[in-house]
C-alpha cells in the first residue's frame, strides 16, 4: 500500500487504463460492478423498427430535397407513414 499514493486519507484507486478524454477505469471498481450482478441483467431489447419502402425513402429525398439519413429517421419515426412524415415536415 505504500506505493499507493493517498488523496484525503484514502488510497488512490489502482487505474487500469487511462483514455485520451480523461476517463479511467479501476480494477476495484470493474470488480465491484461485475459483484453487484450489473452485468448479470438482461440487456434492454432494441425497439421495434418497421420495414421502410425504399420508394418511400426516394419520395422523401426527392419531393423535400433532404438527405437520405434525414429522410430514412424521419420514416422511422412515423413507423414508415409517409403521409404523417410529411405533415411533420411542413409543421416545422
């Protein structure tokens, strides 16, 4: 413990890797994490996504000159309703 170099009385934590951005990760709290059963609880699905119609995607690009990317989440959002993606469109 000597070795360990000690901030207001306390041991500073044993850093596994340090990253560019500043972040770090300490052993004894990985080890921590993965104790508490963190790790041992079911990953949250994904949601629903729809089929989108790449006439759809197409009608989208071309009629409101907009990105591919920007048309396709726009689909997404209205569950692939073209109709509805475009009255959004216009109430923005």
């Amino acid at each position: 413990m000597s070795h360990l170099s000690r901030a207001n009385g306390r041991p500073e934590a044993e850093v596994i890797v340090n990253f560019a951005d500043g972040y770090s990760y300490s052993k004894g709290k990985m080890e921590e994490a993965f104790r508490s059963g963190l790790m041992d609880k079911p990953s949250v699905k994904a949601k629903e996504t729809h089929a989108l119609k790449r006439e759809d995607v197409d009608i989208l690009v071309n009629e409101l000159e907009i990105p591919r990317a920007q048309a396709e989440k726009m689909l997404a959002a209205t569950k692939g309703d073209v109709a509805k993606a475009l009255e959004e469109w216009i109430a923005l």
